[in-house]
C-alpha cells in the first residue's frame, strides 16, 4: 500500500512506499548555473535525492558536504581536480571530502546525500 502520492517532494516513508508523479519544478542551487529537482528531502531520516543539472559553462567553488554524496551521471559531463565524468559513471564521497565541479556543456545526474552510520557507532 501507497503512504503518499504526488506532491511536490516526497518524505521516506515510515511503513509502505511513497511515490512522485511526474516530479515537481527545477529550482535554482545555492550556485549559479546549477538547478535542482528534490525528489526526496526528509531531515528526520538525513536522506536528499535530487535530479541536478547544470548549464554549460557552470562552475562550483570548493566545498564540501557533511553527508555521504553519490552521483549517477545520467547526461552531459562534468569535472572536478580529480577527474571527468559522463554518463554511467557513479561517484560516491566521503562526508566532508572537498570538491569543486567544472561543467562545460552541461550536465544531468541523480544526486543522493545520506547520513554515515559509521559515524553514530
């Protein structure tokens, strides 16, 4: 059985699945260039799954996040001081590991940030 259909961003649910219909708009980042699209935002259970994409040409300070990262690049490429990526590739980093993204032609990639239960024990 279904806990939530539709709306704009989706919750974990506690029993069941939850499911987003179509998703809801593209929003702007904290960094220009870069737009997001939540598909979960849940603070209680530490969990954010976004569609991201940037434009061609868009380009990230050094930063860092304090939750596990995990990249799948769907379209496009984009860069960082260790390497390029296009699609297919999969990305994951460490809890505050700095990075910085340099994007020239654009990209499109399923971004997932997660608690580290290592860091609990």
């Amino acid at each position: 059985m279904f806990e939530a259909l539709g709306g704009d961003v989706l919750k974990v649910p506690v029993t069941g699945s939850a499911v987003l219909r179509g998703g809801g708009d593209w929003r702007p980042s904290d960094t220009p260039g870069f737009w997001v699209k939540p598909l979960v935002e849940d603070a209680d259970a530490g969990v954010r799954t976004w569609l991201m994409k940037s434009d061609p040409g868009a380009n990230s300070a050094l930063h860092s996040h304090g939750e596990i990262e995990q990249i799948y690049v769907l379209e496009g490429q984009f860069s960082d001081a260790e390497a390029s990526y296009g699609p297919g590739d999969f990305i994951v980093r460490a809890p505050g590991a700095p990075h910085l993204t340099t994007c020239e032609a654009g990209s499109l990639s399923l971004v997932i940030y997660s608690p580290d239960a290592r860091s609990r024990a």
